[in-house]
C-alpha cells in the first residue's frame, strides 16, 4: 500500500471546506459526507483490522482513494466509501434507511450493492446492478485491502490472490469498460496497480495462472 501522510478529522474534512472540494461539493454535502465520517468512526469504534489498527482507517483511505486518486467528488460515493463495511460489521449503526438520510436513494443503493448482505451472487450483483461510481468504490476497497496483507498467513495470502485474480480483476476490467473518459485515465491506473500487485504476490506464493 502506497506510504500516505497522517490523516486525521481535521485533514480528511479540509479536502470538503477548501478547493477543490468547496467548489465540487456544496455546503450541505460537505456536512453530510462529515455526518458520514462521524457515523463510520462510530460504527467500528471498537474494531481493530488484524495488524491491530484501528478498522476506521481502512473506511477513511478508501474515501481518500475516492478523493485523492480518482477526483471523484461525488457525495453519494464519498458517503459509502466511509460507510461500506458498517452494514455488515455494525449495522446497528449503519444500514440503508440512514445511508438514505444522509446521501439519498442513490447512496443507500450503493451501500446495499457493496455490502455482502447476503454473500450468494455478491459479484454478479454487482456486475449487473453497479454503476460505475459503486464499482469504483470497490476497486478503492479491494485495492487497499489488498495491499494490506504483509504480514499475514499465507493461506490468506492465497484466498485474497486468487479470489483478486479470479474474481475482482474481471470486474474491475468491466469497470475499466464502462468508466468516462474524465475518470478513466485515474480509475485504470489504480487497477493496473492492483493487478500489479496481484501477479507480484502469485509468483511469491507459486501460484499459477
């Protein structure tokens, strides 16, 4: 996973209140996306990921990835970029009617097609309900979760490689096929990091294919 600065609250709502996300975004998304925030870092308040860290962090970088890497200044994505995993993991907290108050029907849609609620068919879903800023917000996941597997068992090495080659990297060629020509240029440069990092760690792990 690529090294980033330190982010914090103040730096992650600065991107929303300064440009240029105070020209992209108007005043009342910014204090939705920031409501969004608070609700995500509520929800996994007391989840840590498996190195130990906090789980917020992963939530907050896909969001980043969105606004950093993309430039999608979508609010609806934005939101579900911090709220993907809450359903699952926290749905006292998180679940659609409230992704709904928030970002609308289109953000509790997305939030509905990101989550493995439930897990039967979750890619073919998504191959044929997806958008392409709901596809794209999952590339943005599996991309950082995939970089985030130093450290870990190889059997899981071998699941995500293989589950990321097999089933994701077509997706995400979908993706690619269907992206406009403003996004596509970024959106197709995270995935072929992505595949980058998949054939790097198959050859590690002799997988073949």
């Amino acid at each position: 996973m690529e090294a980033q600065e330190i982010e914090n609250r103040e730096s992650f709502l600065r991107r929303l209140y300064t440009p240029p996300g105070s020209v992209l975004f108007s005043e009342d998304e910014a204090t939705r996306i920031e409501m969004a925030y608070d609700l995500a870092k509520l929800a996994h308040r007391w989840q840590l990921r498996k190195d130990g860290t906090r789980y917020f962090e992963h939530p907050r970088r896909v969001a980043l990835q969105l606004l950093d890497a993309i430039e999608l200044y979508d609010c609806e994505t934005i939101i579900v970029g911090l709220l993907h995993d809450g359903y699952e993991d926290s749905p006292k907290h998180v679940n659609p009617a409230k992704v709904r108050v928030l970002g609308g029907e289109g953000a509790a849609r997305k939030l509905r097609l990101l989550s493995k609620v439930p897990k039967e068919d979750y890619v073919e879903r998504l191959l044929k309900y997806a958008d392409w800023m709901t596809l794209t917000a999952k590339l943005c996941d599996r991309y950082d979760n995939y970089g985030d597997l130093e450290g870990r068992d190889d059997a899981f090495q071998r699941k995500q490689t293989l589950e990321t080659r097999d089933v994701y990297l077509p997706l995400f060629e979908h993706l690619s096929d269907i992206t406009p020509k403003p996004y596509k240029a970024r959106v197709d440069c995270m995935f072929e990091k992505l595949a980058w990092m998949v054939r790097q760690r198959a050859a590690v792990l002799g997988l073949q294919g």
